[in-house]
C-alpha cells in the first residue's frame, strides 16, 4: 500500500495477487496464531457480514435480494442458510 501500513503475508509471493487459499490461510494465521482465537474462520467473517447486512439493509431501504446479490448468492435460499447458521462463530 502506498503512504500507509504494509501487510506482510507469507503465504502469497511478494508483488503478487492473493489467491481465495492465500487469503484463507492469512485469515487461519490472524485468528489462531496472533489472537489465539480457535474455532474461527474466513468464512465466519463471511456469515457474520451477511447477518449484520440483512438486519440492516431494511433500515437503509434495501432488502434481502441485495444482501444475496453482495454475496455473489444464486438463491435467497442460500443466503437464509448463511444467516441461519448463526451470527458469530464458533
């Protein structure tokens, strides 16, 4: 980044792009390692940001079908069962 803080991550080479396996290990490393959180994953962040998203998008004048869209969902099923899993992990 430029003019700020650098993210140093061991497990893509420096310059290049992070792949989905990259950023779940750097997520794996961040919890277990530095926080000492077990149980947690990317993919918590994921369901927790889904379930914030969808108490809130009916404040802001959205709705549940733009939640699914952010999330790339092909079903409101699929998103209810993301929110249905429960807010936070584990």
């Amino acid at each position: 980044m430029r003019g700020g803080a650098r993210i140093i991550c061991r497990h893509a080479k420096p310059g290049e792009p992070m792949t989905a396996n990259a950023v779940t290990a750097w997520f794996r490393d961040l919890y277990v390692r530095r926080l000492g959180w077990a149980g947690y994953s990317s993919h918590c962040g994921r369901r927790t940001f889904a379930t914030q998203a969808a108490r809130k998008a009916t404040t802001v004048g959205g709705s549940l079908r733009d939640v699914q869209d952010m999330l790339g969902h092909a079903s409101l099923m699929s998103l209810g069962a993301n929110l249905a899993s429960g807010l936070f992990c584990p």
